[in-house]
C-alpha cells in the first residue's frame, strides 16, 4: 500500500507522520516543503521524508506520476487566517491550485483522495454544523478550503474530505497546536485575551490522524464522501485555555476572557463553528478521547 503525504512537517502531517510510518504495511512517501526539515525519530521512526512544493505543478507530476501511489492524504496548507487574508496569491497557490493539481493526478492514476478541510468554510452564525449545512466562509481561507472541496468533489470520484475543527497536540515544530502556542505564552508569563463567547470542538491531532489511518487502509478505506471531524465536547476558546493552563501546571491567572466583540479582528472571527460530527463518530470503530483525555497524554 503506497501512501503519499502531504504537509509531513506540520502539526496534522506530522501526527500522520508518526502513524504511518509505525506501519509496516504501509510504503510512505512524506512530504514538505522545507528542504532543511528532518522530522524528530518519534514522529518518522526513522521513515525519510522529502521536500516538494506542492506549488510547482511539474514536480508535483513527476513525483506523484513516479509513485504511483494508491492513496494520498493531502495535509498541507496555508492554515493561518491572517497569513492567508494579507497574502492571497500564496495562500490560492497552496490551497486551491496545487489542491486541484494533486486531485487531478489522483484521478488520473486511480487513486484514493483525502483531503483535509476546515470548520472555518462556516460563517460561525449558527454553530453546530453537520454535513448538509451550506458553507458561507468569512475569510479568505476559509475561502480557499470551500473551494479546494467543490474541486474534489468534482475531480476525483475516490475522495474524502475530513472537515477539521481545531486541532491540538503536539507538532514536529513544537509550535503549531493550540496548546503548544498558548503554553508558549503562559511560560513567559504574558497575559493572554481568550474568547469566552467563541466555540470550536476540538480534537487532538494524534486522534484525527487516527481516523485518517481508518479512512487510509482500515475500516472506513471503501468509504466516501464528507465527513466532520470534530472532537466529542464544544468549547470555547476560554475554556480550552483554562484546561490546557490547568494541564501544563500554568498560571491561569494570566488568562483574561473576553468577548469577540471587544477585539477588532481581521479577518473576522467565526462566533461559533461547533461541528456536528455524528455521522463520522458513528462509523469509526473505537471511541474519540475527550479534550482532558488528549491533553493527559500529551508529554510534559
Ligand atoms: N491547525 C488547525 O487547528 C487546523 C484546523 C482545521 C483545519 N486544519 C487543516 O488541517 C490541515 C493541516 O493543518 P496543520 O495545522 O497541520 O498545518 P501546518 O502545521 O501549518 O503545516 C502546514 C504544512 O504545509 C506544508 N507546506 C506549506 N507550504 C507548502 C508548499 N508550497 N509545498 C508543500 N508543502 C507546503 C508545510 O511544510 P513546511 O513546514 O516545510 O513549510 C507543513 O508541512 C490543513 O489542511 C489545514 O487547513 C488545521
């Protein structure tokens, strides 16, 4: 089973990464796009990984056309909103041209399609979103994501797409999660505004790389379609921190709630993109950890 990865060095990719590369039967293909990136052992196992940027559509075909892989999860992307809003041509380059390039080769050579998506094609007004809900994106990113999936669906009949909410764990950088960025700040002892009224369901990289593998090469690989991937519990971004302040032994004090409407934000900030992810807890053969759960089995 040939599987090509995309985004190997971030915080998804990398959790893949790791889980991938434990299986034996499984021949990976891991990619990045920094050349000067070697994944940590507990995340390659000693598997090697290799630079392609994705935006150079010939070595794209060349790599993929050599391969010839069975599956491809495709994990890279600009995430960050405010990088995507104030650089659209890159963020467009990455998230929608190379997306519709690497579903156009899957197609063609008869592979298998995931593709990583976001809460964020929601506009946040209604939260709760399940799969028949009608994206409305508020930010160019998101922008970016709800289009990337019109393409898949279009392009590739073998396809998943995972819409992902926010994500938690621990990145071969050591600076991508959501708690790893807060815990960041609480160290240095900065005082940090989190959203008690902005709500997101979290879920731990390492479990959706899991549901990844399931989707892969285990029960659900005959599975298609769209799927939300969120974690078991709604929180808001107040209540995040204060489990991940409360985990990390940090000082809590220096979290300061505060309402969306008091920070001018641009792009704007979605109130609530809680998603509904029955239809893919349903499916799955072994039960989702709860956020206290994840954020236990993260190391120290
Ligand atoms: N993080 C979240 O909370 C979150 C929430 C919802 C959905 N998602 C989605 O989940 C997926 C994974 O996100 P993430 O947070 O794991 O991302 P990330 O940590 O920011 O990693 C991004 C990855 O994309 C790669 N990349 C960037 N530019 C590239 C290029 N030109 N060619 C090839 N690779 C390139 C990066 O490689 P280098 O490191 O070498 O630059 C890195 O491996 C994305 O589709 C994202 O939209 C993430």
């Amino acid at each position: 089973m040939k599987i090509l990865l995309t985004g190997a060095s971030g915080l998804l990719g990398g959790n893949c990464l790791a889980r991938f590369s434990a299986n034996k039967s499984v021949q990976l293909f891991a990619t990045h796009r920094d050349p000067a990136f070697i994944a940590p052992d507990k995340f390659s196992n000693g598997q090697k990984t290799f630079a392609l940027d994705l935006t150079d559509e010939t070595s794209v075909w060349n790599v993929v056309s050599t391969i010839q892989p069975n599956v491809i999860v495709h994990a890279a992307a600009h995430a960050d909103t405010s990088f995507c809003e104030w650089n659209r041509a890159a963020a467009k380059a990455l998230n929608l041209d190379a997306t519709k390039t690497l579903a156009t080769l899957a197609e063609m050579f008869g592979a298998r399609f995931i593709f990583i998506s976001t809460d964020l094609v929601f506009d946040g007004t209604k939260g709760d979103y399940d799969e028949t809900d009608s994206p409305n994106p508020i930010s160019y990113y998101g922008e970016t994501k709800a289009e990337a999936e019109s393409l898949v669906r279009k392009l590739v009949g073998n396809h998943v797409i995972l819409r992902a909410p926010l994500l938690l764990g621990v990145s071969p950088r050591g600076n991508r999660s959501a708690n790893e960025k807060l815990t960041k700040e609480l160290l240095a002892g900065r005082r940090v505004k989190l959203f008690f009224d902005e709500y997101r369901t979290p879920i731990s990289a390492d479990a959706l790389a899991k549901i990844i593998e399931e989707f892969a090469i285990g029960t659900l690989s005959e599975i298609t379609g769209l799927f939300h991937a969120g974690g078991r519990e709604k929180l808001s971004r107040e209540e995040l921190g204060r489990k991940i302040a409360r985990r990390f032994k940090l000082d809590e004090g220096l979290i300061e709630a505060v309402a969306l409407e008091s920070v001018a934000s641009s792009p704007p900030r979605p109130r609530d993109v809680s998603l509904n992810s029955a239809k893919l807890h349903s499916l799955l053969p072994h039960s989702l950890p709860t956020i206290d759960e994840s954020l236990n089995a993260l190391p120290e």
